[in-house]
C-alpha cells in the first residue's frame, strides 16, 4: 500500500454511524440505550485509581507486619474506594433519571454508606488498636460477600 492508503485505512470511523445507530435505538421502544455521560466515565476513572492503589496497601501493610500507619493508609485506600463507587452509583442514577430500576434496587444504598462510615471509623482506630481495624476491614467484605438480590427482582419485574 501506498503511505497515503495506509493512512486513509488507520482514520477512526466517522461518528455519523454510532450517532445513527443511538437516535434510532432512542427512538425505538423498549429499553432505552445505555448512556454514558462525562460524570459516570470520571467517576470510573475515580473508582478504578483507588482499586488500583489496593495491591500497594496491601503489600505495606503485610511487609510491616499490620503496624499503624499502613493498616491506616490501607482503611483510607478502602474508604476513598468505597466513595468512588458511591460517586459511580449517583451518577449512573443521574443519567438514568429518579425512576430507573436502578435507583429502586439500590435504595438507601445501606452497605455502600455503611462501608464508608465503617472504614472512616477503622482508620484512626488503626494508631490506637491496629487489630479492632483490620476486624472492621473484615466485617466490611463480609458484608459484600452477602448477596443482594434486590437488582436481579426488580429486573426480574420489569
């Protein structure tokens, strides 16, 4: 291939595709088109940073043997996630509107807001009593590890 044909076949595709497919998606009815906006893809972002910084904590905290300052940084990285991911929830229910199955199935997000009130409580317990901290880490992926069926009976539902 000649440069200028193989530069022609690298170009991203024209957007008038993609638009065409979501305003006849959106027009159609049935379940609407998943939309994502600005806010739920940097809240992502925010969520995915601190999932990232995980490993890191989690090795500083085993290589000092659960001493205070890493069992604390390792609550912060926990409680900035479990912030992101309530920031990630909001956003998806701003864009999907007040009346989305969503915004039924999570509720008062129980779990959500308690994690984060559980890891703001376990980070200055970790200067004080590093075990009661790494406890309330625990009780807290407990927690997740029970299922929530609320999401799958609603859509279940509808």
């Amino acid at each position: 291939l000649e440069s200028g044909a193989r530069l022609r076949a690298c170009r991203p595709a024209p957007l008038h595709g993609r638009w065409q497919v979501l305003r006849t998606a959106a027009a159609e009815p049935g379940p609407r088109p998943v939309v994502l906006s600005a806010s739920i893809l940097w809240a992502n972002m925010h969520l995915l940073f601190w999932l990232s910084l995980i490993p890191f904590a989690t090795a500083w905290m085993g290589e000092n043997h659960f001493t205070e300052t890493p069992t604390a940084l390792y609550g912060f990285v926990l409680m900035m996630a479990g912030f992101a991911y309530w920031l990630l929830s909001k956003a998806i229910i701003r864009s999907h509107g007040d009346e989305s199955i969503l915004k039924k199935a999570i509720g008062r997000d129980f779990k959500g807001n308690a994690s984060i009130v559980l890891y703001a409580i376990a980070i200055p317990l970790a200067f004080y009593q590093e075990l009661i901290s790494g406890i309330m880490y625990v009780l807290v992926a407990v927690m997740w590890l029970i299922p929530d069926r609320r999401i799958e009976r609603l859509l279940a539902q509808h």
